[in-house]
C-alpha cells in the first residue's frame, strides 16, 4: 500500500487552523475592508511556494488575487474563489475577541472564521498542496480571493469582472462561498452541498389616497394605507417554492433516513396556492 502524502506538504503552513488564525487576525471588516496585508500575505505566500499569483484592483488598498495553476488541458479551468473581507464585529457581544483567532475546545474563534476565512484557508491549501506535489490536474485551477464582496463587490467581483474577464476564460465551473454546513438528522449526519444563493423578491407598492393639509386630522391617508399593507406582509407566510435542487435535496435526505423520518411526504412540500413556482424570487419588481 503506497504511503499517504502528508497531509501538509512543505512550502505549506503548518496547519490549516494556524493558517486560518493568522487570516483571522487580519482585521478586514468592511467598511472600510482594508483587504491589503491580508491578500498580501497570501499573496506571498503562494509566491514563495511558486505559484504564479498576481494583485489587481481599482485601488491598492483593496486589491484582488488571482493564482493559477497550470493543468494539462484535458478540462477547462476549475475556478475556486472567496473573499477575505468581513462584516463587523463588536467585540463587547463575543465571547471571544473577533480578530484573535483563539482555538477554544478545539474551535477558531473569530469574525469570517466560518464566513470566509475557513473556506479561503481550506482552498488556500488545497492550491499550495497540488503545486507542492505537482499534482496532474485535468484542467487549470484558478484562484481568485477577492475584496469588497460584503458591500456590493465594487472594487472585487464587478472589478474582475467588468476589467479582468480575461483572466476568467473558459471556466465551466467554479467552487465559491458555502452556506450548507453538516448537521446531525436522526443517527445520519449529512453534508449539504450549496449550488444556489438566496434571492431577493422585490415588490413595488403604490398607495394612493386623497392630500391633506398637516394641520387637519384626515382619514385613511397614504400612510395608514400603507402601513395595512406592511401588516398584510407581515401578518402573512409567503408562499414556499420548491425548487428542483431543494426538492432533490429533500429527498436524498430522506431515502437515507429510517422511517418515520425517511417518509418522503413532509420532506416534498408542495407550494402554497396563489402563486406559481416560476415566479419565484429574482424576478423583477411588480406592482400591487
Ligand atoms: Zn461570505
């Protein structure tokens, strides 16, 4: 039987958590985001390791990094991405300072630690390890962390994309953020794999009512009309659609339950009436 790799080759940090300390104790909150020395660091390290990796930005402040490994051509290029920009933390409402980066009962503590610093470091080593053993990889494997993902993406993903779209030729597929985390179901634990995000349903409301002047006590205005309807919505469930995704989801689930959790019925909710599934959230605003 031939010998395991090691699990972190030199050229490597140590270890991931050790690796995900230090990304932790860049404090990259934004705003501002002050992506710099965190993107710098990593960028150091992949070129020590000799990986071919550059900065690019609309501001050095806030730049992005792209690394590539060469593949042999066979597939097109897998792309991995993340961001090393947090959302802020208040330090009085942790139990843990935010940018330590403390192990505690063998967890790291800290802000981005799941969101995304842990995925950066998983991904940061997955990259540093097939160059480290000079992996055969099918296709190219690019590396791309950005800034400014939790405010609109300005200066990281519109930047790329609208100045740097060459960088990106070919990708099929692209490993990014992750909001499925396992989780413990009957005696079975699962490992959900995310292929969507949320969207947002955006919904226009016009009210109209007769004017009043402010100094007289009127009835029924614009106002009290709208605020029944903010307590229709909130009074309200909004209706559940299944997408194809979920609904297989659900049921991988629940052929891999015993009965009576594994009864697919409660696991396939049909949606609510008054809406069809194709009018699902991402569509663009409609009036009511
Ligand atoms: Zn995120």
């Amino acid at each position: 039987m031939p010998t395991p790799s090691p699990i972190v080759p030199s050229g490597v940090p140590h270890q991931i958590a050790e690796l995900l300390q230090t990304l932790i104790r860049f404090d990259t909150t934004n705003p501002p985001g002050n992506e710099r020395d965190c993107l710098s660091y990593i960028h150091r390290l992949l070129t020590e390791a000799g990986c071919d990796a550059q900065l690019v930005g609309r501001s050095p402040e806030r730049p992005n990094l792209i690394a590539r490994l060469q593949g042999q051509g066979d597939a097109p290029p897998l792309l991995l991405q993340g961001h090393v920009d947090v959302v802020p933390a208040d330090p009085r409402e942790w139990q843990h300072p935010p940018f330590e980066g403390r192990i505690v009962d063998g967890y790291v503590w800290g802000r981005g630690a799941l969101d995304m610093k842990g995925g950066i470091a998983m991904m940061l080593t997955a990259f540093l390890r097939a160059k480290a053993e000079a992996l055969p990889l099918p296709g190219d494997v690019i590396l791309a962390l950005v800034s400014d993902e939790e405010r609109g993406g300005e200066y990281g993903a519109r930047y790329l994309v609208e100045s740097q779209g060459r960088l990106f030729q070919g990708v099929h597929y692209a490993i990014g953020e992750f909001g499925g985390f396992s989780f413990p179901l009957g005696n079975r634990r699962f490992y959900p794999i995310m292929v969507p995000d949320k969207q947002i349903c955006v919904l226009r409301a016009t009210v109209r009512a007769h004017g009043e002047h402010g100094a007289f006590t009127g009835k029924d205005g614009a106002m009290a009309q709208l605020a029944r309807v903010l307590l229709q919505l909130e009074k309200h469930r909004m209706p559940v659609h299944v997408t194809p995704a979920a609904r297989r989801m659900l049921l991988a689930i629940a052929s891999n339950l015993p009965f009576p959790q594994g009864n697919p019925v409660p696991a396939t909710p049909e949606p609510a009436p008054g809406r069809p599934d194709s009018q699902a959230a991402g569509q663009p605003a409609q009036d009511i």
